[in-house]
C-alpha cells in the first residue's frame, strides 16, 4: 500500500500543520477577533479530524472499526515517545489511560502556540471517534494542553 499522511508521524504531522496554521490564526485573530479565530479553527479541525477517523476506518478489515483497531493507532500518536502512557484498563468496551507527558503540548509551546495548543490537537480526539466509530465516546476531565498535571483519556465503545 502506498504511504499516504495518515502514515506520517503524527507528533510531526501537527508540527508541520502548527507552522501553516500559526501565521493564519493570527491573521484571523486580526481580522475577525480572537473569539471568532478560535471558533474557525476549531470547527475546521473538528471536521478534519472526523474525516481522518474515517479514513482509518475504512482501512479496517471489511471496513469495520473496532476497539482493538482503535488500540493500535495510538502506536501512531505514542511514536518516538509523543506521549507517554499509563494505561488503566484495556478491554473490549474500553480504553482508559493517563498521559503523563505530552510532546504535543511542549511543541506547540515551544512554537508559541500553546494558547491554541487545545484547538490544535486535544479537540481532534473526541472528533476522531465520531469518524472512526459513532459508538466509540470520549470522556476527558483535563489536559496537560491547558495546564494539568496529566491528561485523563477514557474511551467507551457504547453498544449500538
């Protein structure tokens, strides 16, 4: 199969996407005010990121998303230690952990974006599951992204 961008390393995907996004945000934060900027931009990466849950969906076999499918991605966005992990409970109907370290976060700091850091990366998790699988919920009380101490992920696969 071809390497498409859902192959890229994701820490550097957002890296790349940061360096365009950036100097257009600012942009619209001059234009049209900081409040209606981050309202663009989320509702935009909102609907890439149920796009691409979509294109990974369908790289399932028969099409069919499935927990244990949904499980491995997260080798795409823990690679090169993007995120550092403690999983809490890994079954059939769920997936909950804790990032302890969040790369994401320290990049878009470090590139001056933290601010939108949120808008950027920890919106598109939520938005993923509705592309990749309706049934498939997210539930997350805080961010590293918006200054705590950890990043509490608790994924349930709803029955139909």
């Amino acid at each position: 199969m071809a390497e498409t961008s859902l192959d890229v390393p994701v820490l550097l995907k957002r890296k790349l996407q940061a360096e365009v996004i950036g100097p257009i945000y600012a942009e619209m934060v001059a234009q049209v005010g900081e409040e209606k900027a981050n309202s663009i931009l989320d509702a935009a990466i909102r609907k890439a990121a149920i796009a691409e849950g979509k294109a990974f969906a369908s790289r399932e076999p028969e099409g069919k998303p499935t927990l244990a499918g949904f499980v491995q991605l997260f080798d795409l966005w823990t690679q090169n230690g993007s995120l550092e992990i403690d999983v809490l409970e890994a079954s059939g109907t769920r997936f909950d952990f804790n990032v302890t370290r969040c790369r994401y976060a320290e990049t878009y700091k470090a590139m001056g974006l933290g601010k939108i850091g949120h808008l950027l990366s920890c919106n598109r998790d939520g938005s993923f599951c509705e592309g990749y699988d309706p049934r498939l919920k997210l539930e997350r009380k805080q961010t590293i992204m918006e200054g705590a101490p950890c990043c509490t992920f608790r994924y349930e696969l709803r029955a139909e």
